[in-house]
C-alpha cells in the first residue's frame, strides 16, 4: 500500500515538473515580408521557429522540454557538439527521414547524413538564405587555458526570412566577425558564465551591430535584467527577455 502511495506521488511529481516545463515555453511573432515568423522558446540554447508551415529546431535538447509534444522539423541547426546542444534523444524524435540538418564538421560523425557547413558559408534551405558565421572565446578558458569553445569549431547562424535577417549566435563571445555583422532585425546572444558572454560583452556586441530586437539566451544563472541596465540608454535596441535558462 505504502509502495502505491509513492508511485503515486512520483506520478503526481513528474507530471507537475512537465507541465510546469511545457508552461514557460512561449512564443512571439516577428512580421517578415515573406510571412509571419513564430519564435518560441524553448530553454537554454534550444529555439523553434515557424513560417510557411515549415518547422526550424536549433539545437534541441530534451531536458529542456517534451519533443514528443511538438512538432517535428524541416530543418534543424545544430551549432556545436556539446551535449547540450547535439542531444541524440531529442534529435531522434524531431528528425524525419525528409528533415534537413545543419551542422559544422565536428558534429558530422554522430549525425549521419547531415549537410556539414564551415565558417563562412552561405547556402539556401526551403527558400531561406542561411549564412554562417564563426562562434568561439577568446577571454574564457579552462583551467588548462583551452578555450571552452575554440575558434574554428561551432558555428553561429544568420538566417534571412523575407526582409528580415534572424542571427542565432550559438556558443560565442563578443567576436569581431560577430560585431560586423549588418542588417539584423533580431538577434539571439548567449549570457552563459562562465562558458559564453557577460552581459557586458552582450551589450558591447549589440552595440555595434544593433539588432532591432535582442534576446538573451541560454543564460543560466546569469541576470538577464543586467542586460536590460546596460543597454537603457540604447532606445533603437529593444531587449527581450524570455525564460532562456
């Protein structure tokens, strides 16, 4: 009796904690000449985005949300090979045998027939010019003085919807090829210490290239408000901040 009365309570739990994760995804609109595109967030560096009933994953990651629950990709991006970006589970339930995958060299031998880009290339995807650009540190280290993300390695993506160009940056810091970028209406920057920005760097990147809108991602325990501070005097920039943890 005592052993069914605990199952009970796990149950109880477990539906409360999935719930309760599905409940913080969310999602905003962004009107593009080429159709409304749906944002939704979905936790750390984790995104979905929706137009033309075509569905785009970036790194999805299953402790982050219930794959099963949504729907399932056109196109997935993969920025790098950490595990919490290149997630074999979640990859599994949203990949189809049509869906296209993007991602660097370093992820290419655990996903099998993706389309591998370097730094710098630019193709086209269901009509979308995708670009990629480099994603790395240069002040964060480990202890042994190897950057947490060599340069090289991961990529950052600029996606253009219509007139709208969407950069998702991936696992960076503040870079120079990251403060040339131009024209970007909206633009997803990490804030995860001690392995991605500080709000400062945040703030000196969005400076410089000047994203209509900004959101802060896969930020951790960092204070994405301080962000907000650091950037009140930047009225062109508006920042969004979404449950991105």
């Amino acid at each position: 009796m005592k052993i069914k009365l605990v199952l009970i309570i796990l149950m109880m739990l477990f539906g409360t904690l999935t719930a309760s994760a599905q409940e913080r995804v969310r999602s905003d609109i962004v009107k593009t000449s080429a159709g409304n595109l749906e944002l939704t967030f979905i936790g750390h560096g984790s995104l979905m985005m929706t137009i033309g009933g075509r569905i785009i994953h970036f790194d999805p990651y299953s402790r982050m949300a219930d794959y099963t629950k949504l729907p399932q990709a056109d196109l997935i991006f993969l920025t790098h090979d950490h595990p919490d970006h290149l997630d074999q589970v979640a990859l599994q339930i949203v990949r189809t045998a049509d869906t296209v995958v993007i991602l660097p060299p370093v992820c290419a031998d655990r996903v099998p027939g993706g389309t591998v880009v370097n730094n710098g290339a630019a193709l086209m995807v269901f009509g979308i010019k995708v670009e990629v650009i480099p994603a790395y540190n240069i002040v964060h280290k480990r202890d042994n003085g190897q950057e947490f993300h060599p340069k090289g390695v991961g990529n950052g993506y600029v996606l253009t919807f219509g007139d709208k160009r969407i950069s998702v940056a991936g696992d960076t810091e503040n870079i120079p090829e990251m403060k040339a970028l131009q024209d970007i209406y909206c633009a997803f920057l990490p804030m995860n210490l001690p392995y991605t920005m500080t709000p400062e760097m945040v703030a000196d990147a969005a400076k410089a290239f000047k994203p209509k809108l900004l959101y802060p991602y896969h930020y951790g325990d960092t204070d994405p408000t301080r962000l907000t501070a650091l950037l009140k005097d930047t009225p062109d920039i508006e920042v969004r901040i979404r449950p991105m943890q």
